[in-house]
C-alpha cells in the first residue's frame, strides 16, 4: 500500500536529473525488499517444539484419534441399528451382507457404502455444529 502511494506521488513531481530518478528507484527498492526470516531456533529441543507448533501436530493427532473411535461408532450404528432396517427390504431370511444380484455378491459393497454415507453424513453434521459454535 506504501509503494502506490510512493509511485503515485512521484509521478506527480517531475524529475529533473539522473541523481533525483536514481534516489527514487532506491526509495522504491527499499519498500519491495521483505524483511529477513527470523533465524531458526537452535537446539533440537527449539526446533521440536518450533516443529510442533508449525505443524499442529498435537491437534492432528488428537483428530487423528477421534476419528478412528468415531468411525468405529458409527460402524457399529450402522451394524446394529441401519442394517437390520434395510434388511426387513430383502427376502425373508437374507442377509445383506451375503446378498447377491445374479452371480455377483453385492452385499459387502452395500454395506461399505452403507456405512460410508452414515460416516459422511455424521461428519457432515459434526462439522456444522463447529461452525455453528465457531470451533475451528
């Protein structure tokens, strides 16, 4: 924002030597320049945590870890509670899981994919409630 300003107020003056445009091509250089890295942390201690900080790895893991025991929620909701819904739809006596449509077995698949929209949908309203309660 500096430097538009600077180049709009300097084609508004004229320049009248090669010192005056030299002088304004530095004040222009100096305002492009970024400021230096800050230098790293020394030690591998200062490096580990500046690791862990950078990375989030602490909140990765924890997400890491809600996810599989939610996961396994929802696979036994789905086991225990959707799939004997969806089995009053079959002939009497069939399982899902050993269902076949001609010589193909579709059963295992329809209960991944089963299982699948309930996951994403869970996740779905999971997310939603975060945003919800500006939880990010």
């Amino acid at each position: 924002m500096a430097l538009k300003s600077y180049i709009a107020t300097s084609y508004l003056r004229p320049m009248s030597s090669n010192e005056d445009m030299l002088a304004e091509l530095r004040k222009i250089r100096e305002l492009l320049e970024h400021p230096p890295p800050p230098p790293p942390a020394k030690g591998l201690i200062a490096e580990f945590k500046a690791f862990l900080s950078q990375y989030k790895v602490l909140a990765l893991a924890i997400a890491f870890v809600f996810a599989i025991y939610l996961g396994g929620l929802v696979k036994a909701l789905v086991s225990d509670l959707v799939l004997p819904i969806v089995s009053f739809a079959l002939p009497a006596g069939t399982n899902i899981n050993t269902y076949m449509v001609g010589p193909f077995g579709v059963g295992d698949f329809a209960n991944a994919l089963i299982t699948f929209l309930v996951v994403a949908f869970v996740i779905f309203m999971m997310v939603k409630l975060a945003k919800r309660f500006n939880i990010e």
